[in-house]
C-alpha cells in the first residue's frame, strides 16, 4: 500500500523516563505518526467517512503523552501504535517516532528518537 497521511511533531509534556528527576520534573516529548491506509475512496467521495480524522488521532497522541508515565519511550512508542490501530480500523500500518530531546545523556545531542511499525 503507498496511501499515506503523516503527522509530524504532535507535542506533548510528560513524565516518562528511567530517572526520579524525570518522572518527577518532566519534560517535552514529540511524536511523528505515519499511517498506511487505502485512500482511494477519500481521494474520489472528498468524505471524511472514507478516511480517518488526524486530528482525533493527534488527540489521542497527546493523552499518551501526558498520562500513564512509563520507563522508556519504545513503550510509549508501542503504547500509541497499538492504540491507533485498535481505535482507528481502517489503518493498516502505523510507524510511530517518539522523540525525547532532552534525554538524560552526557553527550551533547539534538534529539534522541525510537521508531516502531506496527502492522494489523
């Protein structure tokens, strides 16, 4: 499949992350969506029906930011992938970017990221 729609950069503050610091100071988190669905009805009809509402799904990003802290980002990275593909049945893959650019590292870096597909 080659339809896609991709979200980039959808914000959100959080808690998530190894440290006490972290989970107690918190810090920004971004998050890039990718999703593979069949377009070709939405593409003719101009039918939000025959497609899926990004911004419901942006929301939904954004509540996993914000709640629910967890340890690494592949698992909030896993956690909204799974979520996307039960909420949202007419995608089929979804590639999810979480971005934690202020991670606790001692290099200086600009961004460091993990990357998850998840398929129906």
């Amino acid at each position: 499949m080659s339809d896609q729609i991709s979200l980039s950069g959808i914000h959100g503050f959080g808690y998530h992350g190894l440290f006490d610091h972290e989970r107690r100071d918190g810090q920004d988190f971004y998050v890039d969506v990718v999703l593979e669905l069949d377009l070709t009805a939405a593409s003719t009809s101009d039918q939000i029906d025959d497609t899926v509402n990004y911004g419901a799904i942006s929301e939904l990003v954004v509540q996993e930011i914000t709640s629910n802290p967890v340890n690494l980002i592949e698992k909030l990275a896993g956690r909204i992938a799974i979520r996307i593909l039960k909420e949202h049945l007419k995608i089929v893959v979804v590639n999810v970017t979480v971005h934690k650019p202020q991670a606790p590292v001692d290099a200086q870096l600009k961004d460091i990221a993990v990357q998850v597909t998840r398929k129906r």
